[in-house]
C-alpha cells in the first residue's frame, strides 16, 4: 500500500519530501482511526480518500496563514502590486519610462488601465468607475494595444 500512497502523494505535491510526509501523516491517521475502517470495503480508497482530505486541509491551513489581512482605508496595500519588477536599476529605470509615457494618455483610459494594474477585477473597475463593463474592457485593451506599439523597440 505504500507503493499506491507515494505514487498519490507525489501526484498531489510535486516534491518528494512533502509527499513522504503526506505518506506519513496519511499512514498515522490510519492507524489512530482503525475502528472507523468498516471491513470489506475498499481499503485503497479508504487510504486514499485520507491522505486526498490531509492534503486539502494542509493546503487550507497554509492559504489562511499566507493570507494578508489589510486594515487600511479603501484596502490600499492590498491593491499595491508585490512584484514591481525594480529589483535594478534598468528594471527601475523602464518603470520610470513606461509610467511616463503612460501619464501622457487621456485620463479616461489611463484610470482603468491603471486600475486594472493594480489587480482590480473588470467588474469592480466599471462599479468604482460607473462605467459598462465592454468600456472598461475596451479602454483596458486599448491601452495596452497603444503601449506595446510606443513601447516595441524597447525589447
């Protein structure tokens, strides 16, 4: 069985030492809840059924301890973007030029691009903008499509 466990394990994690720990955890469980096993039924999906519920409940478990909980007004740090890409001085030097470049772009379109940036969703740029959504979409689009044209020599 414990052949079936790691194949599984290596299935759900991708790592080795995780899925030996899942295996691990997996059998222990097992073996704490051996009454509840109910004779000649499947004892494979039994097993696997556990270690499938341990992985989802790890996999949780580590989600709310990774999530941010933002307390500031309109959850302003939570809509600042975590990789800005200025880990050197081209890298800060290009944001600068793209910023520039975009602050030369009529308001209207520059707002929900923006927006859209910072990780807002569509929907909740054309709610906060009063906008219809195919005109978010549209503008959005444009804006990069305009970008990409100024910006295709910078490759």
């Amino acid at each position: 069985m414990q052949g079936n466990l790691m194949s599984f394990a290596l299935r759900l994690t991708s790592d080795r030492d995780d899925a030996q720990d899942l295996v691990q955890d997996t059998t222990l469980k097992a073996l704490n809840n051996e009454e509840k096993y109910v004779e000649n039924t499947n004892f494979r999906g039994w097993m696997l059924t556990i270690m499938r519920n341990i992985f989802i409940n790890n996999y949780r478990k580590t989600t709310r301890e990774n999530t941010v909980v933002d307390t500031t007004e309109d959850l302003y740090h939570l809509n600042l973007s975590q990789d800005s890409g200025i880990e050197t001085p081209d890298g800060a030097y290009a944001c600068n030029e793209i910023s520039e470049i975009l602050a030369k772009f009529p308001e209207e379109y520059r707002q929900p691009f923006s927006m859209h940036v910072a990780g807002y969703k569509y929907e909740e740029i054309a709610q906060k903008l009063q906008m219809p959504l195919g005109t978010v979409k549209c503008r959005i689009f444009f804006t990069r499509k305009r970008l990409r044209e100024i910006l295709k020599d910078y490759r």
